[in-house]
C-alpha cells in the first residue's frame, strides 16, 4: 500500500461519513504531513514513533 492508498482510503471513509469538504482536506493534509515527517505509512507509526 502506498501513501496514495491510503489517503484515498480514508478519504472514502471521511466522505461516507460526510464530512465537510475543508474537514476532508485537513485531516488528509495533516495525515500526509505526519506520515511523510516519520517517512512511514499511517498505520505503522507507532506511539514510540511520535513520543520520540
């Protein structure tokens, strides 16, 4: 799975659950940021990770 994957994924689920489209577009900005600050995908950051 790619960061591309993954922000779709959650997309779809931000949507379904119909969220507003700047509500969608923040949270998709900040897990991008996130992931690309730890260089991994979403689901692998760990709360080690981020406690450093």
């Amino acid at each position: 799975m790619t960061l591309q994957d993954c922000l779709t994924r959650n997309l779809q689920v931000l949507q379904l659950r119909g969220m507003a489209k700047a509500t969608q577009d923040n949270y998709l900005r900040g897990v991008r940021k996130i992931s690309e600050h730890y260089n991994k995908l979403p689901d692998q950051i760990t709360e080690e990770n981020i406690r450093g």
